[in-house]
C-alpha cells in the first residue's frame, strides 16, 4: 500500500463529517479532494500552494466533483496557513496534511523548502484542536529532500511527548532516517 494511501486510512477513521481541514500542499488535488469528501457538506478544507498550476488543477477537481464550495484555496506557502486561516477556525483543526517534494508532472526544481516548512509547522500545532492530526509524508530522495527531512526530524525531536504522539511508518522518530525511501509522520495532539 502507498503511503499516501496508508494517510488515507488513518485519516478516514478520524475525520468527522462538519470537520475542517487542511491540505498544506495540495499539488494535483488528490489529498484536497479525499478531506473534502471527508468533513461533509457541514465541513470545509483550506489548500495550499504556490504554484498556479496545482491551484487549478485541485480547483478542477474539487469542480468536477461538485465540491467546490467545500474547498477554499491559496496560492500562497504553507507558512502562510496561520494568516490566511480565519480566526474561528484556529485551534480547531481536525487534520493537517502534508505532502511535500515537488509537484509530480511539474517542474522538479520547485520544492518545498525546509525553512518553510517548518515554519508551516509549528502553525499546524497551533491550528490543530485536541486529538488533530498532522500528517507530513516525506520524500528525502530528491535534491533537497534530504535536507527538508533532517530539518523536520530535528524538529520532531524538539516535540514535547506530554503534548504530541509521534508515530512514524518505518518506526523512528527523529531525526531523519539514513534512506532515500519516502516516509510518513503522523503527530496527534494530546495536550
């Protein structure tokens, strides 16, 4: 099974119907449309991204699943999620997804940058309510993948475990694993 697929799973058992979410690197739609499906007619999600092209193609289809009005999206970067959310929705996020890399059939040399992203970070711990859960899958094998991986296990490690459950899908939690394999990281809000 994918790991994306794997995020699926975990996140379809915890998503409620008038939850809200958030795709924090929504790329060709695929994670957007999954949560939008997920929180309900009652719910909504907010995406991002930088590039125009993931924008439309999410916009197209969320449209084509007539979901539109579910999904509220920004060209901007994750760390920007803190600003663009409305206030009424911080601290009440259910999920926050992360998939980070490149945009697949797009242009390599636009990644996701460490610095940025963990900034996004830390705004996702704020944002997410009690029990939320923050997913980052992680693709170190690219050029600057590594790097984006070993700032985000030394972020990690940083967690304080009276406040966050870390589990991870090739069992370490911290600093990034010695392999080129795409990895997940799911963190629950406990405290």
């Amino acid at each position: 099974m994918r790991l994306v697929e794997q995020v699926h799973l975990v996140l379809k058992e915890r998503i409620q119907q008038g939850d809200t979410a958030i795709d924090a690197t929504v790329g060709n739609g695929h994670d957007t449309l999954f949560l939008a499906e997920l929180v309900g007619e009652r719910g909504h999600v907010f995406g991002f991204d930088i590039q125009e092209s993931a924008i439309e193609n999410t916009r197209q289809k969320t449209s084509k699943a007539n979901l539109n009005h579910r999904v509220s999206l920004f060209q901007r970067g994750h760390q920007d999620m803190y600003i663009a959310v409305p206030s009424q929705y911080q601290g009440n996020i259910a999920a926050i997804v992360f998939n980070l890399g490149y945009l697949p059939g797009g242009d390599k040399s636009v990644i996701t940058q460490s610095t940025n992203t963990i900034a996004a970070l830390n705004h996702s711990l704020k944002l997410l309510k009690l029990t939320g859960l923050l997913s980052i899958v992680i693709y170190p094998g690219h050029p600057g993948g590594d790097l984006e991986a070993q700032a985000i296990g030394t972020w990690v490690q940083n967690l304080n475990p009276g406040h966050y459950k870390i589990s991870s899908s090739n069992n370490s939690v911290g600093l990034a694993p010695k392999t080129t394999s795409p990895y997940w990281l799911l963190i629950e809000k406990i405290t």
